[in-house]
C-alpha cells in the first residue's frame, strides 16, 4: 500500500531534519580544526609546507617559496629565496630572495602557509646575496630537510619535517619519524632544536639518545 502523500512529505521532512544537525556538525569541527590551525601556526610553522607555499603581497600570489636558508648558527631563517610570478616585484630575472624581518606568515588557502610581503621593493636580486650554493647548502632547508639527526646513541633517524616560529623565524623543533620503515607516519616526534647543532659540514648532531621522552608531533 503506498502511503499517503502528506506521509511521504513528513518522512522527507524528517529526514532533513536528520541530516542538517550533521551538516552543523561537520561545518562545526571543521571550523574548529580550522581555528585550531591557525592556533598552532601563531606558534609554530611547517618549513616543509612553507617549502609548497606562495608568495603574496597581501592580495595576490606574487612569487612562489623556492628554498628558505639559515642563519650562519643555523638557529633562524635568514632568507625566503623565491621565483617570480610576473612583473610584481620589481626585479629584472625571474627569482631573487627577501629578509624574513620583511616577511609576514598568515594561514592561507588549504595547508600551507602564505608568506606576506607588503613592501615588494624588499625583493632584492640574486646577486645581491653574498652568498654562494656552496656555503649555503649547510643552511638550506631543502637540503636539512634530506637529512637525518644523529644521536649520542649512535642512531641516526631522517628528519621528515623542521618547524619554527613565525615571527622571529627562530628554530623551534626538528621532526623525525621514529620508525623509518613505518608506511604511515604514525610516530613522528619533536627534537627541540635548542637540542640540536649543525657541524662543519652539514651534519645534525642532538646531545640526547633516542631514548629520550620527545613530544610526539600530532598531525
């Protein structure tokens, strides 16, 4: 027997009913999860989604992060090094850098992070870094971020992630996955970075073992 019409509107009724309170509560934890991203990026950023991010001048994507580079103690960013999207900075070539100190960190679209440039004349040109691949590859990001910490223990585990603090771009902990073999990221831990120094060479050395109780990094 079908039922009546006035039935099969009330079903329906109730069946919006059902799903607008899980619709509030999705719109709900994602704007939690939301506010609780840019919670933790006030305090700590990704270099890693730093390395994927763009540069803008507030409005539009200007240029996009090609490597970011250390100070000399390998304690702070230096350098935002960047590729030119068009004419917007006022530059002759293509890629140049920008000083941290002229770089503003806002959460942008998805998960990576938007470096903010309001003065585009800070855009300085390549060759205005007195500085050569050579002596910056001890400080390049992209090249710590292919390397491993090597403890006191003798064990050596790759670094997956480097985290620091936006607004002074001072280092704030070294990522590394405790089980490399794992196909899931599922123990990443924190190595404060004040536990970590970088040799001559390149090379990160942490003055604790393995062993030690480091914060696990919650993706």
């Amino acid at each position: 027997m079908t039922p009546p019409k006035w039935t099969m509107i009330a079903l329906a009724a109730a069946g919006l009913g059902m799903v607008a309170p899980a619709m509030a509560q999705n719109n709900d934890w994602a704007m939690q999860r939301e506010q609780q991203r840019q919670a933790n990026m006030a305090e700590r950023v990704s270099a890693e989604e730093m390395l994927d991010g763009d540069i803008s001048n507030g409005f539009n994507p200007i240029a996009s992060v090609d490597d970011l580079i250390l100070s000399p103690d390998g304690r702070q960013v230096q350098y935002v090094l960047f590729d030119q999207r068009g004419l917007y900075f006022p530059l002759n070539s293509g890629n140049g850098f920008v000083e941290w100190s002229n770089v503003d960190v806002r959460p942008g679209f998805g998960f990576d992070p938007e470096l903010v440039v309001s003065d585009v004349e800070s855009g300085k040109e390549p060759q205005e870094i007195a500085l050569t691949r050579s002596q910056a590859n001890r400080r390049m990001v992209s090249n710590l971020l292919d390397s491993s910490l090597t403890f006191t223990d003798g064990r050596t585990l790759p670094v997956s992630d480097i985290l620091f603090h936006p607004d002074t771009g001072m280092l704030s902990d070294y990522v590394v996955q405790m089980n490399a073999d794992s196909l899931f990221d599922d123990d990443q831990r924190r190595v404060p970075a004040s536990m970590v120094t970088v040799d001559a060479n390149g090379g990160l050395r942490v003055n604790q073992p393995t062993n030690y109780r480091y914060e696990v990094w919650v993706l």
